[in-house]
C-alpha cells in the first residue's frame, strides 16, 4: 500500500515499509536519505528518531501524536514531590488538561534539544491549520557538521530540562551507544 501511495505522490522510488520502527531500522544497513514519522503513538515516536539517528539519516521529520510516556514521569514525579520544576509551575501541574500538554511541551523540546545534541539542525513548526487538528507540529531535523561546541551547548539544554522535569526519556536508552552524544 506504501508503494502505491509514493508513487501516486510523485516518489514513485521511495520505499514504504510496514512494521515495526526497531525492525525496519535493523534490516537496512547504510544510511537513508529521509526518515518520516506521521502521527506515531507515544513512544513511536521516539523509536523512529533514534531509528533515524543510527541510520545516519539526513533528514528526520516527525509528526508526533501522543506523549503517554513523558505525561506519566511528570504526574508520577508530581505525586511523589519529586520534581524540581513543580514549585514554579504548580498552576499547570494542578489541572490534568494543562499538566498534560506541558509534557507535551517538554517532550518535545527534548526530543529536538537531543536532535541538535547529535549534530542536527531542528525545527520545530506548525504544519497543519489548528482547526484540522490539535496534533498539529512537525519536528524537522536535517543532518549537519555542527561544531561540538554546539552539541555540547544543546546537549547541557538538553539534560537541564530533562533534570528540571526528573525525567528519564526512552531516547537514551534506544540510542544505546550514541548516547550521550560525544
């Protein structure tokens, strides 16, 4: 079905495949011109950058969906008044609404501190109308030869907030040896 819908949109040579991120990414070896993640379930989306991550992809673009995984380390780490953060943002923690799409934000502030970390240069933009959907941003990474000063800077923003949060991201541990970045 993937090969029928690249080739109706112009990419009639563009491989689509269906499976598991983790699968996919160990049968290919080299590297791949473009990783795309649409709407994938909490930590799929994760799966898919460090997919793209080890498959040296040049660009990574990611359409996140839900963010289960974060919610839950911030409402746990709430509940056991474990969180640096939760003095400065008791108001948004309060309310299950607002705490929710906080780690939506947080999720995903990680996610492109940690794409800039490993030497990406990451936007993070809005890609469909509001009205179409709330699940409406796009995480665009294009693969460069940052400084290491540069990884470095956006790798301290990264544990920072990560710390700030006490949370521990799945990323890191789907990295394996990328990570931390050096």
């Amino acid at each position: 079905a993937s090969k029928g819908l690249a080739g109706g949109g112009g990419v009639a040579h563009a491989p689509g495949e269906a499976g598991s991120v983790e699968n996919g990414a160990a049968s290919r070896a080299g590297h791949v011109d473009l990783l795309l993640s649409l709407h994938a379930w909490d930590t799929a989306t994760v799966e898919a950058l460090a997919a793209g991550v080890r498959l040296r992809a040049k660009a990574i673009v990611l359409v996140p969906c839900w963010h289960q995984e974060r919610a839950d380390q911030i409402a746990a780490g709430a509940k056991a008044g474990a969180l640096p953060a939760a003095a400065r943002w008791q108001p948004a923690l309060a309310k299950g609404l607002l705490q929710h799409r906080l780690a939506d934000v947080i999720t995903d502030s990680l996610r492109a501190a940690a794409l800039d970390s490993l030497g990406y240069q990451t936007d993070v933009l809005e890609f469909v109308s509001p009205e179409a959907t709330a699940r409406n941003l796009m995480i665009r990474a294009v693969a460069t030869t940052a400084a290491a000063s540069r990884r470095r800077e956006a790798y301290a923003r990264y544990r920072a907030l990560a710390d700030e949060w006490a949370v521990a991201p799945s990323l890191e541990r789907l990295l394996g040896p990328l990570w931390p970045p050096q």
